[in-house]
C-alpha cells in the first residue's frame, strides 16, 4: 500500500491522506485549509484525480476535516463516503452552512470588483446544490464493528472522544508477507470532555497517524479550568460588561453550555444570561440530543439544553435577533462562531465589545497562526473587523482546559496502548509542536517515528 500526505502534514488544518492498495483508492478525510492563504490552497486543484476515489472514511464532521467534499464531487467522485451515523448528520448541516458562506464571499467579492471598474465574476469554492449533490453517498455506520470493502481491505470505527461522532479508523490491508493494519487517530479527545466518552484505545498496529496538536503541552484539569471560566465571567460582570465566547458552532457550544448549566444547577453562578448567537449551533445542539447514545453516563442522566434556574439560553437565528443582543451592554454570555473568530457573528459583537475595557473575550479552543483569534492571543492592540479599525481592550482569557483534543500527556497514554510498537507518523499539528512530539514519542516510548511534509508518499 501506498500513502500519501495531502493535508495536516506540518500544519493543524486541510486533514487529507490518500491510500493506494492494488486496485484500490482510499482518502481519509477532505478537509479544508484555514488560516493564510486559505482560498488559495481551497480553490487548488486535488492531487489526485477524484472520479479515481472509491471510498472516502471521514472522521468527524469539523470542516478541517469534512469542508472540501463538495468539491471533491463536484470535481467527479463517485464512491461511498463512510463516517458514523452522528457525523453524517453534523456534517450535513456544516457543510449547508460552509456553502452559504462561499456563497455570499463570492457575491460579496463580485460586487467588489464591479465597483472597481472590473467584470469578473467570482465563483464560489461549491454552493448548496453541491452539498446537496454530495449527501447520497454517505455510508452511515456504527463503532466497533469490522467491515469488509473487498481485496483483502477491512476497516472499523473505535470512539475518538472529541466531538459527537468522532472516530479513529483502523484499516487492515494485504501486506506482502501478510495482513497488515493502519489507524488513523482522527482528533483524539481528552479524558474529561463533557457529555461525550472519553477516547477509545487500539491494542495494536503495523502504522499508526495520530494528531498533535496540543503535543507540546498540558491541558489544566477540568476542574481548574471550570475555575478559571467562572472567576472570568464573575469579574465581567462585576465591571459591567459582556463576556463574548468565539465557539465552534459543533462541539465547543454544547460543551459550554452543559458545563454552565451545572454550574448555575451547583450556585456557582446565577442570573445568567448565555445568547448562543449561531442558527448552526442551534441544529448542531439538536443533532446532540437525538444521539444520547454518543452521551457517557453522567450525561446520559443530566444532559439537558433548556432553560433553568439561573440561566436563561436564548438560540437566536434570525439577523434581527443577532442584532438586538449588541443593545445589551453588560451581563450578557454571547457565544458565536467561527471559533477562530475568521468570520460568523462573532465578528460583530466584536464590533460592539472589542474595544470596551469592561468586556472579556474567552477562548476556549486551539487558534491557528494567522486567524484573527490567534493575533489577538498574541496581544495585538489593534484590529480590522468588517472594514472598521477596532482597539482591543477588552480583557483577553485564554482557558485551553476546555480544549476537545487531548494533550501531550494523553497522546502519550493513546500511543502506549499498542502493545506491539507501531511505527508513527505525526501529523496535525504546527510543525515545531509536530517535532516536539515526535522527541518526547522517541524518548518516552522509543517507537520509530516521523514528522511528514505536505506531499510526501511512501510504501507501507
């Protein structure tokens, strides 16, 4: 078998690997490319010819890992896209999602180049029609059962732990002397997310992929970073302000919103009100509750998304509604996306809050090089948002606990689960994090590893 690396070799986003056994083609994952220069590698053409693609294993429905499978069948692929049942429902919402916002990039950017004197017309990287296109090849399938697809290839789904739905993929392959297996760790949770279960290990492998994009570092404990949210919110508001939450639309909301539930059920906090400012959110937090089966047994019995005694939850969808929360000046919980604040109605609360001193932004998920919530991490002091120059005043939190993906201490556990010494390819990650990771997996685990650059191919 071949493999080639496409996507996240050296970088944390555009998850793509291309298989090839004998007659036989195999991507795992299509994703989309964010941070600099992102429509530029979007808009490239495949490094493979997609009508060639017999089946498409996607692992979990984040558009890094899911946002290009439109294009991929708008460019002629034909084949089966297999993924579990729960990311074949939150992957469908996304990608509507992802298509309206080209869409409107596109008409925005025609408007643009009319004003200037210049008739080109921008096409949209795929619209709705190209999703709706793509739904009928997903292939919805269950964790933990093996499935054949022919010519000595088989595969299984093991639980990921990182959003609803997520998997790893092991696929069995004919070797030249005999069976041999690959796993791909998609994004490997950590051990205390909520609501979902904690990541699944593999006893063993010829070849293992697996992320890193937190392979440098410790996550604070649940219960410390619950700490850190809750004095975050309380000193907001003690200064009059609003707390703004820059959340991924599928994941991080329901996370959010389960933990301040408990935490207005324990006292911690009262009087809340949390506006989840997202229409994607809104049907993403659905998708949650029809699919309790995902839940691990604390949530199975608490999980609840409603209103409740100290917390109101308001789910606006509608431009007018988004616009009435910027009338709110201080006392208000507004999550929105996108979670690296690169577009969504974060943006405009921004607009409304950036610059007030009695404001706190909480990030609470990884932020790419490039995207406007990672320059403003950094300290930037000022920042263009919808055309204005905004100073950046409010105070800036940073609480990496509630991050879906595991640490460096827990990619390690991942990792020493396989008993037999798999050689490891480390993707996902920046590349300094990448080859960090790969030091620590040498020294602590003394497995054979390397750190892949986009393009490269070799025979396993």
């Amino acid at each position: 078998m071949k493999i080639r690396f496409l996507g996240a070799a050296r970088t944390v986003t555009g998850s793509c690997f291309h298989l090839a056994a004998g007659g036989t083609q195999v991507l795992v994952d299509c994703g989309m490319y964010q941070g600099r220069n992102s429509d530029e590698v979007n808009k490239a053409l495949f490094a493979f010819d997609p009508r060639e693609i017999d089946y498409l294993f996607l692992t979990h429905a984040h558009l890094d890992h899911s946002g290009l499978i439109p294009k991929l069948v708008k460019s002629g692929f034909q084949g089966r896209i297999i993924t579990t049942t729960a990311t074949a429902d939150l992957v469908e919402i996304m990608l509507y999602d992802s298509a309206h916002i080209q869409e409107k990039d596109a008409e925005w950017l025609t408007k643009k180049n009319f004003r200037a004197g210049r008739e080109e017309v921008v096409e949209p990287l795929y619209t709705a029609d190209d999703v709706t296109a793509s739904l009928p090849f997903f292939d919805r399938k269950t964790y933990g059962v093996v499935e054949s697809l022919g010519d000595g290839l088989k595969y299984r789904f093991v639980d990921a732990g990182h959003i609803l739905g997520s998997g790893s993929i092991e696929i069995w392959y004919k070797g030249t002397d005999r069976e041999k297996k690959i796993v791909f760790s998609g994004d490997v949770g950590k051990n205390e997310n909520p609501i979902i279960n904690d990541p699944q290990h593999i006893a063993e492998s010829d070849y293992v992929l697996v992320e890193s994009t937190y392979g440098n570092r410790l996550h604070k404990g649940m219960e410390d970073t619950v700490d850190e949210m809750v004095e975050a919110i309380k000193t907001t508001f003690k200064r009059g302000g609003n707390v703004l939450l820059p959340a991924f639309a599928v994941g991080r909301t329901q996370d959010i919103l389960y933990i301040l539930n408990k935490l207005t059920k324990t006292g911690r906090l009262r009087d809340l009100d949390v506006f989840v400012d997202s229409p994607l959110a809104d049907k993403a937090t659905k998708i949650y509750m029809a699919h309790p089966e995902f839940f691990d047994a604390e949530a199975v019995n608490t999980f609840k998304f409603r209103s409740a005694e100290g917390m109101k939850i308001h789910f606006t969808t509608t431009v007018e509604e988004s616009q009435k929360i910027n009338r709110i000046k201080s006392g208000a919980i507004i999550i929105a996306g996108s979670g690296m604040c690169e577009g969504g109605r974060i943006r405009h609360h921004f607009k409304h809050n950036l610059w007030r001193p009695e404001c706190s932004i909480i990030f609470t998920g990884f932020q790419v090089r490039g995207t406007l919530g990672r320059l403003i991490i950094n300290g930037i002091r000022t920042v263009r948002v919808l055309g204005e120059e905004l100073a950046v005043r409010a105070g800036v939190y940073t609480i990496g606990g509630f991050s879906a993906h595991a640490d460096q201490k827990e990619l390690l556990e991942w990792l020493e689960s396989f008993r037999n010494k798999p050689e490891i390819f480390i993707v996902h990650g920046e590349e300094k994090v990448s080859l960090e990771f790969e030091k620590v997996v040498q020294a602590k685990l003394g497995l054979a590893t390397s750190v892949p650059r986009k393009g490269d191919e070799l025979e396993i």
